[in-house]
C-alpha cells in the first residue's frame, strides 16, 4: 500500500490532546478521505482509535472520550493502492522490546518490498501490506537503546519519500526525508506554550488556535517531551526535492508553502500559463475547487472575465448507487454541472490543474459544449503528467497516462477540444520561484518526476519480486 | 414544523423511478440536509423508504431495491423547527377512502395551527407536528370521489406557501401555490419521451438526462398518468410572489429561475450593490460558496480584483465535537479560514448574501482582521432582513434580526466592520427584471416580505393558540 | 396486522419509569421478540422510541435517557401477519383533540376491518396496518370529554379481544376485553408505594421488585393517577374465555395463572396426558424449553425417566444464513440437538405442546431417530389444533392445520412416528380446573376455539373485504 | 489475555467452508460469546472476517459472501482478561517468510510472557496481547522450511494448554498439547467424503452433517491437505490431563467426551453427589441450565421430585442498563425467576456445578426463601474450588475464591443456605471413570487443579514480569 498523499498530525503538552488531534485532522481531511486515527498517551500507555471513513464519521465523542493523554498523533489515509481495510489504516501502534510505539506515515519507501523479505528471513511477521509495517519492524530489530536512535537507525537503511510522527509514552518525534518530498510543519499552541504541533500543512494551525512557526527541514528529526523540543540531522543530506504537485493540487489554497501561500503559487501558475498559451476567448472558468486560483490568474493575465461556468456538489459520498441505463457523463454530472446562460455561445477557456487519463477532461469538454460553449480551450496549471509518482502519490502506470502515449495535438482530438495548452516545466519552476522562497532551500528544489522522470530518490524494484501482494484479506 | 427550504421531487413513467428519484435529491441536497424520503409505486402498492441525514446516507441498494414501480416522489428536509425526528420525514404515506396516497411538500400553511384544531374536534388524529398531515386530513375529509378533486378541495382551504407533489398507485399529481412562492419546474426525459419529472429546481434535470421544459405557473394543478400530463388552475387568483431568496440565496446558481440563472441574476445583485455602495478597497472576496457570483458582479463593476481570500471546508458534518476549552471564532472556522497573504496589508471588500443575526459576520470580519486585513467593508448583495418568513424559511423571530434592532451605524459597529452596505429593495428588485424575465408573470412578482414585512399571503394566527406544540416527541 | 402473543407493560408512580418499563419489557420478551417499544410522560409531553428486535436491541442507555417521566408504557411484538416494520411496532402515540394518548394492544379485533372501511369514510387517514390503530380512530372520533370515557365508547364498537394500556400525559389506563381472551395483571412496587404496574403476567413484577395484586377481571377498565388507582366495568359482559394457550404454551412458567403457576397446570396437563395416552417406554424427553413441565408430569405418572434429550441452543439470532446445499433437518438442528448416547436403543416418548403443520414434529422424530432411539411415541399436552385463531395468534389456515386435514393415524405416518397421543378437551379442561382456580371465574371459562371451533367472539368477516391490504410497504 | 474457554472450529474441502465454519462456530458458541471470526482460503489467499460479539451478529450473507474457498478456521471468544478488542480477536492472520498463516486458539500458554521478553530483545513487535502472538513469533523464528516443522519447533518452545488449529493457502494443521487439557476432535462430511472438520466439541459436527471420527489425541499434529489427512507426534509426551471442567460445565451435554455423553457423566454427578451429600428434601431443583443433568442425577438417586423450580431467561444481551436504584438480586433475577408455587412450603435441594465467589449462590439462596421455601441445601457437582486456573479458564485469584477463604461451615453462613455439599476429588474422579472410558487414556487421565493445586504442566513465572501489560489500548 501507499500511504500516498495522506495527512499527519502530532501534538505534545496538551490536556484534550485527542480532541485538538481531531480537529487538526478535520483541517487535514482534503489530503485522504479513506480512513483515519488517532492515537494518544498519558505517558503510560497507548491509545488507539481508528475506522474508515471521514474524520467525523469515525470519531465521535464516545470515543474521543476514550483516547486519554497529553500527546497524540493523527492520520488520514487517502488511497488504497495494494490493499485498504482497517489493519492498513494508520496511525500504527505496537509494543516492542522498548515499550510501546505508534507511527503515523505520509510517503512512500522505494525498498520496503525488499525490506520486507529481508525482515521476513529473520523471522519478522506482517499484519499489513504497508510499507509503514516495515519500518516499524526495522525500528524493532535495532540494536540501539534509545527509540529515536532506533528510528534513525531503521530510516538509514529506509530510501524513500516520507513524512512520519512517532509517539511513545513520552515523547513525540516527528522526521521529515532528507529530500524533503512531503511537507512537514511545526507550530505551537498559544496555550499551554509549551505545547508543540506538527502536521502535514499549517493550515490547521489556525482551527486550534496555534501558530505557525516553520517547516521542518529536509532530513530534521524533531523531537517534543517534557524537557522541551530539539532537532537533529542525523541522516545523510539529499538535493531538496519538495513534491511540486504539493503546490499544484494536494495543499490547501489556504496553508502557506516556503514564503507564499498555495493560492498565490496557483494564481502565478495560471498567469505564466497564460503568458504561454494565451487563447481567444470570452472568458475563463475554473475546474472547481482545485482550478479556481489557476484560473484566477489565468484570467487576470489575459483580462478576460472569470466565471464559475461549473458548479460543484459538495454533497456527493464515498459510494454512490448508479442507475443501471446508461445516463450520459454520469459521473462527473454527479459532482459537476454547467451554467447555462453563462456559457451559452461562449468561447471559454476551462482550467484544471492537471490531467491523468484524460476520461474527466473529455467528460468536462463535452458537458461545456453541450451547455452551448462555442470554443472550449482546456490550459492545464502544470506539465504534462508522464511519469508515475513513487513517493506517495497513487498514479496509474505511464500506459495509462494520456501524456505518456498520446501527443497534445492527438490529446486535442481526444478530448474534442479547441486547444489545449500546458504550463512548461519551466514556467512552473519559474513561477513557484517568483511567489515563494523555495520550501526545501536554494534552488527549485522540487521534484518534478512526474514530469520531466528525473526521480531525485532511487526507486529499487526487487528483479524478481519478494512476493505478489496482499496474501491476506482482511 | 416549517417544512422549509426543502427539495421536492416527482417522476412518472420511468422503470427506473427509485433510482432517478434519488439522483434528484442528490442534486437538490443543498435544499435540506436534515432528512431524505422517496415513496414509490408500480401501480397497486405505495413503497416507501425515509431517513434522516444525507441522501447517501439514508439510501442505499438495499433500500433502492425495495422501492420498486415506474413512478416516485421524494423529499429533503432542511429545517427542524417543531420538530424533527423520523415521524416528520416526507414524504407521508398513508392510506384512506380512496386507497394510498402520498405526498412531499416544500413551504408552510400559515392557518395549519387554525385547521388542526378543527379536524381534531372532528376526530383527526395526528402523528407528526408538520403542517403537511393537516393537508392530508383536509383531503381525507374531503366528500370528493377523485383524488385531484379532494386536494383542490383541501388546498381551497389552506393559506400558505407551498409546492407540493402527490403520489398515489395511478398518478403524480404536482401543485404550486397561487402565489408561486415556492418554485416547482416540470422536465422531460429523454427515454422515454413520455416520461415527466416535476422537482423544485430545474438544475436536477441535468444530472437524469432530462430537459427542462418549464417552471409551474402560480396556481397550477399538474397532473400525470397513463394517459400523460394535464393542466388545471382550479384555485383563486393571487398577486405572484416568488420568494426573491430563491434568487438570494436558497437556489443553487445553475439553476435557470425565469430566463436567466441564478448565477447571472447573484452576479447583477453585485453589481448593482456595487453602484450603491461602492468602496475604496483593494479586492472583493466572497463568503464561500453562496456569495461568489455577488462578489464576482462587484469585482467587475468595480473593477476591482476577485480573489477567493477565505477557503471553505466541505467535509464538517452534521454533527462535531467541540473541544472543551475555547477555541476563537471555532464554529466558523472549521468552514472557513483566510488565506494570509492574499489579506495582509489589504483592503478588502467582504460580500455576502445575508446578515441574519450577526453573530457569523462578526466573527468573518474578526477573521479578516486576524489575518492582517487593513480595511473590512462588508457588503450584502440583499436588503437588511428585517422581519420573519412564515412562508417556509427559519428564521427567528423579529428581536433576533440584528437588522430588525439594530441601525447600519450599531451594526457596523456590532460587526466590528470598516463599514456596511445592503443592497436596496430597489436595486433587488431592479437586479431580478434587469437579468430575467420574471418567473412569475408581470411587474417584479417577489415575495420580498422578510426586507419590507408586506405579507402577500395572509397570517393567520389564531388569537389563542390551539395548544404549544409539540406534545409527542417521537 | 394481528398483534398477536404480544406483551403489554405500564407504570404509574415511579422516578425511573422508563428503565422498569425496560426492565419489564425484557421479563416478557418470550411474548415477542420481534419488536419492541416505550413511551413515557412526565406529565406534559409523551416521548417515545421504539424500534425492530429484542429489548436489548432496540434500547441503549441513551434512548432510556430520552424517555423521562414518572409514567411509562411498554410493547413487545411477536407476529407480522399483515405487515411488520416500524409503522407497525407499539405503542401508537399521538394527538388528537384532548391531547395526546399512547396505546399499547396484546389481542386481535375481529370486525376491525368493517370499522376502517366506516372511519375512512368518514375521513380517517391509516398510516399502519394494525387494528390498533382501528381503535385509536374510534377514540378520536367520540364525542366524549374524558379520554376515560371515549375509551369506553370506543370499545363498546369493536369485537375481539384485548387487554390495553394507554398513557397520557396525567393517567394510565389499563383494559382487559369482556371475555377475558388476554391475561392482565396488577401489581405494587414496593418503593414508592403509591406506584402500580400493569403487565400481561406477573412474572415481570419479581424483577422490578413489585408485588403481584391480581388479574384485571374481564371487562375491568382500570386506572391509575395522581390520586391513585380505581375500577370500573362500563362495558357489557361477556362469558369468561381466558385463551386455553396461555397454559399450554405462551405464559412463561413461573407466572401464576388464577391460583396456581403456570409450571403447575403444565405437569397436569403432563399427567393427565400420561393417563390418557400411556407409552410402554424407556424415557420421556420434553421438546424444550416449552415441553419440560409437562414432560415432568408425564415422567412422574408413567413413573418412567424423565432424561433432557434435546438440548436447545439459545443462541440462535432472528437471522441466520443458511448454507446454499440442503442439509438435513437444518432448521431445526439448529436450535435442537439429540443427546445420542441417552437414546441409543432406546423407547422413547417425546412430549410437546401443540402440533401445527407437523412439519417441526416430523423433524423431530426423524432426528431422534437417526440419534439411535429404537421408539418413539409423540405426545402433545393439548388436544389437535383444527381451527385458526382470531383472538391474536399467529395460526395459519384451516387447510394447513395438520389435525384438521389428517387424522391421528395419518398424521403418526406423516410424522413417521410409533404412536401420538393428544390430550382430550376434557382433560385439558380437568387439568386446568384440578390445579388453578380458573382465572376468569366460573366453570372453566376458557376459550378453546383453536380446538373446539367455538369462538366465543363473534367473528366478523365482511362479505366482501373493505380492501386488500396492505396499500403501504413502509 | 487467556485465550481461555474459546471455541475452535477447522474445515478442509469444502465449496463452501466458510458457510459450515460459521454453521460450527454457531454450535461452539456456547464456548465464547465475545467475539468471533473465521479466515478461510481458496489456495493462493487468507481472507479474514472478525468481530466482536455472537456469531450471528459478527456475520452476515455479505461477511460470509467475502469468504472464498474450500478450507477455513474459526473462532469464538469467551473471555477477556489481558485485554479485549478487536486486535484480540481471533483467528490471527498474517504473512511471514513463508507465506501466509492463520491461527485459531483454545487454551493458555505458561510461559508466554517469557517468550515475548525474549523475542522483543530479538527485534520483535507485538500488535496484540494474546499468547497466541507469542506462538506466531516463534513458529515465524523457527530457521524450517516447512510450516508443520516450524510449528512444532515452536511449540516445543512453549509450555501451557492448547487445541490449535492453523490454516495456510494449502493446508489445514491442527494439533492438541501432550497433555491434552483442552479437547479437539475430528469429523468428516458425508459430502464429500474427502472433506474434514476439526473442532473442540462434536456436537456442532451434526449441524453440519458431518460424522464424528475421533478425538485427537494428546500431542497428536493432524494435517490435511490436497493429498489427504495424516498425523504425527513430534512433541515429547506428557501425563494426559483433561481439564475435568470440560465434564463439570464447559462442553455441551450433547457432545460425546470419551465413551459417553458430557450429559451422561454429569447425571452420574449427579447420583454420585447424591450418594456423599444426601439431603432430607421435598424436591431437587437445578440451577438451569448448565445443572440440570446433575439435577437429574441427584434426584434419580435420592428418589426425589425433580422440578425445574428456577427459570432462565434466554434473552439477556451482553449490555443491560441497570436500573439507578438498587434492585434485590438485580444481576441474577434477570437471568432466574423462582417457579414460587413449586417452592412454597419446601425443603429443596438446589443442584449447581460451581461456586466461584459465592456471590451467586448467596443471590440465589436468598431468592428461593423469598419464593417460599422452608430450607434450601445447596449441592456442587463438583469438588470445591481452590485454586487458579493457568491453563486458559478465566478464574479469579486464590483471595477470592470462596473455597479456598472459607471453610464449608462458613460458606454455608455466607449463603445463609441449610447445608452445603460439594462432590469429593474421589467421586468426580469415579464418576467420569464409571461412565466414559476416559478421553486421554489410562487412568483418570484429568487435571483437577482448581480442586488440588496440583498443576500438570508446569506454571513459568518469571521472578520479576516482563512488563506490565497492556502497553496499548486498542
């Protein structure tokens, strides 16, 4: 499993620990909708919530009330690439030959499968198919005495692209990859002040009343217990490779990314995209919600009106009962519908912020010139998508992707569009650049695999694989 | 209880009439959120299945599967007020001299406390605190021997708000009241062509592949059965008197509302709030989601930049548990939360739709502020709500309607706001006739009974009140 | 809807109505395991929750937390002939022109049919399918002014039998029908000592600590309010016909019935059984849990072995997923399980209740068979059941009766059994007399229509039915 | 946690194994009622359904529906001492070196805690705190190439009592300890013929229509795969030592235990308590329903009147809300009611298997002098018990066993009973020595140390524990 594009949350020095957790994993609910956890201590033992579904649904107050402590770390899961279900659902707990430790993991490990038969060859079992398991085993087999050297001892043989909290009875330790590749921040509650957060993104710092005080470094090892907070950098240094999609559609338009927010990195993105490919047009509508800053910008660069031209269900549920004839675009009618009088003998440019295998594109397309757009250009707010993403992010193999295998003018045809238009690699580089001081340090510092293949951290795929997972289903 | 603000939804003629039914809800959800029904027949029994919570919540195939026949009505709740609970679910079922009947009603009977008193002294029993089982007892009473001619009978006798759709084993029957105060709009599906729809917005059509063909007019009695779809306007005459937040703010903005959108019509409120009420600001940013096309329309006239500077949350469920200690601005900010570095140093323009209490927009502006605002000029793209709806909205009453006690001058100073500005009744109404050509016949045609307190359909409130309701609590 | 061999509980007088009401509701679950239900008052509103499944099931301690109030009914239902679902679980509650009231019905009304037909007409709505709700329209519609009297006057409309327990706001009201066709039974609770119960039987008052007063007397219409408990007898009598079932089989054993308990008029009926029916035989086995006092009796006259060579599992759910091949005996291996090394060779006389299409019968003696028993003689300690009831009991038509359509030698074939014995009218009747003081007065005053085909209740059939029913699947 | 009084359930070719297991574990439930699961295989995956609660309510069709395969293991849980929760819920499933393994438990390893201190040291993590994970660890250590060798290499680490059955994608493994505490026993299907079931009592064999062969016999490891059954003995032997519980209480009287019938020994219980323990009475009762073959003994050898004087009820759920006052006898009256006319006046015998702490039987005899009777005497069909059990029965602490605090003459005070009897060590012994040739061979071949101290396997303490457990709440 992936533990992709998941959501992490950690909190130390608190008294309703498990509640503030909670609500950060509320702020953090867009970053996975599978499934979610909590787990908590009062310094003597673990306590462990966790279900399927949307933070709300799996918490209530009965069981907040039973998850006691100080310190807690969350997670909500997002994909369920090699197997979901509640023994894949994070944070993880345990006990082992120092007491007992939970872990919550956004990211990915590149070895974990050879890791695993490793493991597996000393005699190590596994209850899961995530790659989360495997760390926790590596932290188990240690030889050191004390749990964050433990942690950094198993992460030196880990490659890979993670963002992780720990928690034991006394202490929280958060460690963000020498890359870089997830975010990771840290911020503090304005009471009590010596209390600690770190999450995924600080936009929900704001919902608990804590502020923001900095990302973790590339390669930190940050630690929280009752004599304080201290960092490290124990494993060796990587070239910054913050996930360039963080700014193009994971983050919240609203949690701040390096010196800008998210919002006015997608606003700049969709100014250079339209300096790149301007297009004849009335006016300018965005995907919504993800496309609205692109299209924003988009907008403001070629001064052409911007319209809500698609209006979005909130409402729709993870399932969905389909009817058994066929209803045309059925499924993306479900979350999107057209404004007819906006449209109607429009020539409109649709922004989105990426496409994958182009089936929603096609679907939007048809359902704008049905509503009687006249013209409709799509611009995408990033590259073309070519490479798989091994760090976390559930894509679908280069065979799969519409990039990959079809060029823009047969991707045109594809779509029935007019144009289509994407951001360079380097319009996107120069415009993250232009709005924000890099995250992760000098340079771009970002990783583009998906884009340009250059992936930043080895991906080691066993020549024969381990086994063929999941051998369990649970 | 007020049946307000609900989603009705009717179909005949269509093997497939449980799940279109349910589609339609789907796409009438932001109507009501509380509770879902759909009753269905294949032409000898009522099926019926209700729930309270969301559409996907309350269906599923299961439940679809049990609900068999070619046609169907359904409903969702929005309001409480009197009560909740499964026993004030629609739609009714029930059975009586001419067999089963169903019905789904969006509105409120203003004389419903007046007539239960009576049909109680003439042995009705009642099982649910709704206005709507005072309708079905007036129709059950009726000496009529057709079904449509007991609820003309029935409605003869009733004042109030309503758009109502009927059920029984051989016929829909739809009506809206001789006021129009509640939209209702008849669709055709595709295949097959004999197939009607009748549902509280048009914008529902879409997603069932049916065509739009026109809104009811006030009054109209519309019937479908085997041998098709009928007209009658059996009931007096009355001024037409759409509900101008149907335009505001209850219809979702794809929705067409006379010849123009929702959308377009939110947009030229903006605007012209702009002419009123113009201020010196750096950018205009809506109260996410209903005040976007508002704000757009006074960015454009303004021409000052539209940026989405407060980012909506769509995951809160119905019900959160807050933490114990005090949280700043807590209830609102698990919706929303400011985008920082849009609003830092700013002058922003705020525009929303409404101000009911205060109490939310204070705590927006505090938010605003929080965030580094400079300036927050609040704007409201509808006149000050000076008086209570008895026609299907909850609102509270009179001395809770912060614009009811309070001068613009206290209320700005309430809001903690740089200033204030409401459209005026003018330039609504103005607005509505610029875009569209009113829904409901000539001259503006609005219920604007909440800004001015000229009640178009009479109150009547019995000068004793029958007994305080509700007596049961089920 | 019958609301057959249902149980019927009220409380008058106690802080903590609701959770005896409970606590009684579980003592007389054996009278219905299909749904069950409350509803309490604290002197202005009636609050209510039921719901489908055991007692355990239906309410948790939140829902007992919503029920307040210092007077309570309660409802268990056992059958769903003509329509289970939640419409149809008790008690009804709801308002009518003095208020509201809340029912609770064990019995059947035999000309309820004919009284919808005449209340539709005059303009009644039915939302269930019980006659239940038959009687609360009577009630709505009478002219009187105490609901006391509108009871009555409801009652001197319908034919059948009943013991009642309404609530209202101020009053409990209990009602035992003229003839006495249902037990019903007062009693004390010792803190406080001005609080009553009622209950179907007296087994239930041990648990909440009360102290059994008496039956209801046929026709008693008792009441209980803040100025303590009185009787009346407004309605015409009737000859005493307490149904001749409660012995044998619905009653649990340890409830007295007249003078003596339950146990004991069984292990007569075993003993005259035994007189009239011996067996040249080893042991005598009951069917359990029913069969085991009169197996007892059976043993102690034929002064043979009584050995438990059935063993019941009481774990069996209302659902249960049979496996898709055939296995032998499935259904009732389930619940039932042959002692072997007890019946091996063995001559064995297995004693039940009541036999009603043989085809459990037939299961039995196959499986006593198999389980090595070289014998085996059926005794049934009641007389054949030829005639359905109309008085409340599930029982299926004449035609499936096996006693009405197979003589005794026919149905010893059909059952593959040695011998089978029932005992005669008069022995039922003798036993009856010997042990208990008859509970409804002179001579037997027992109704024996399932075996006699003498109801005494008119049966009223309308020549033609009113409709079939049911219109509504909710 | 004791893995203790659980049920254990295997079957091997079979189309439909889950469908029979869940049938098994229906007929096992009498063995746990606290959670229940079944893993089952189609030859390439384990796939796992668990949960908390009975059978019936742990599986539905859909549950069952996702169970593939032709092999299958089960599980039901009877206590929670160490820790409930669903990670303690068994079968236990997981992947290690070679592939993929499931395991169901019924008994209690000595020495786990000392095992555990020792893998932790070797880098392993616990998710649960069941000895079975203990087990898994090894079996997963061991350097074999074969899963029946690494199982018994395993197993030759441990000490404690087990009925074991294992599941992998090719085969089913079953085995016994050498001393053969818990029992296990072996049944095939009739169709097909090659099909086998494992299960810890015969009795749920005839559900499923499948013959008994045999018990396993102590230390036996019986596999059966696609070649067919075998069996060895890998394991050093042991003095055989049925836990004498399984005769006194545990097994369900149908099941055959040795040469006979657990109801067949329990009457001679019965018979032989009489003949130690007589008593001047009018009648014998027992304490329904585990006493009512002792009962029977006892009464049978005394020539007394047997009388079912106490009546069970079968529907108390696992939860009940109590009342807030204080009720007599509240916990066992709701579970037994006093047959008060069969009581009055007499001198009864009460028969029952076991005293624990007394607090029952005080309830008990307080409820029967309340019901009427003169004298009540209380015989134990089995020998006081004295001291813990370490081999998988949930008993408390020697402190709080009654027998072992209190002298019989105190006990007889404490109970304010007229006399008390338990069966000598001697007489149990003969009595399951008369009746059966005994399960596990020569000699008694029982382990009576509730009764004698004398532990057959030895008890492994460590001299300071581990670790107080649990370190995790989950």
């Amino acid at each position: 499993m992936l533990a992709a594009m998941c959501g992490v949350f950690g909190i130390y020095g608190h008294p309703e620990a498990a509640n503030l957790t909670y609500l950060g994993l509320h702020a953090l609910q867009h970053r996975g909708q599978e499934a979610a956890g909590i787990v908590t201590t009062e310094g003597r033992v673990l306590y462990s919530h966790r279900g399927e579904g949307l933070v709300h649904e799996v918490f209530n107050e009965a069981a907040i009330g039973r998850l006691p402590g100080h310190a807690a770390i969350g997670h909500t899961r997002y994909s369920t690439a090699g197997g979901g279900g509640l023994r894949n659902t994070q944070p993880f707990a345990f006990e082992y030959a120092l007491g007992a430790l939970a872990v919550a993991h956004n990211g990915n490990l590149t070895n974990a499968q050879e890791l695993r038969a490793e493991l597996e060859q000393k005699g190590a079992i596994f209850q899961s198919s995530s790659d989360t398991e495997t760390l926790v085993h590596l932290i188990a087999h240690s030889p050191q005495r004390k749990v964050e050297d433990r942690i950094v001892d198993a992460l030196l043989r880990v490659e890979g692209a993670y963002s992780l909290v720990f928690l034991t009875p006394d202490r929280l330790v958060a460690v963000r990859d020498p890359a870089g590749v997830r975010p990771l921040c840290v911020g503090r509650l304005r009471t009590p002040e010596q209390a600690y957060v770190v999450a995924s993104e600080p936009t929900c710092f704001d919902l608990i009343n804590a502020s923001f005080e900095r990302y973790l470094a590339p390669g930190e090892v940050f630690t929280v217990d009752a004599r304080g907070a201290r960092s490290s950098f124990p494993l060796p240094g990587r070239r910054p490779a913050l996930c360039v999609f963080e700014y193009v559609y994971f983050a919240r338009p609203d949690s701040m990314l390096g010196s800008a927010s998210v919002y006015e990195v997608r606003k700049e993105l969709g100014r250079r995209l339209a300096v790149e490919h301007p297009a004849e047009a009335d006016l300018v509508l965005p995907v919504p919600d993800s496309g609205v800053p692109a299209a924003l910008g988009y907008a403001e660069q070629m001064k052409l009106p911007f319209e809500l031209g698609l209006i979005r269900s909130h409402y729709v549920g993870r399932t969905f009962i389909e009817p058994r004839q066929s209803i045309r675009h059925f499924g993306v009618r479900l979350k999107l519908n057209p404004v007819g009088d906006v449209l109607r003998g429009k020539r409109v440019v649709v922004v989105d912020d990426s496409i994958v295998r182009g089936t929603t594109s096609r679907k939007i397309v048809k359902m704008l010139r049905d509503a009687g757009a006249r013209e409709v250009h799509v611009r995408i707010s990033s590259p073309p998508t070519q490479w798989p993403c091994f760090y976390g992010i559930d894509t679908p193999t280069r065979g799969e992707l519409i990039a990959s295998t079809h060029t823009v003018a047969e991707t045109v045809r594809y779509l029935t569009a007019d144009s289509l238009g994407y951001l360079s690699r380097e319009g996107l580089s120069q415009a993250v650049s232009a709005v924000s001081t890099p995250l992760s340090g000098g340079g771009a510092g970002l990783c583009d695999a998906c884009f340009s293949g250059n992936y930043p951290i080895p991906i080691v795929e066993p020549a024969a694989p381990h086994r063929q997972l999941p051998l369990l289903q649970v």
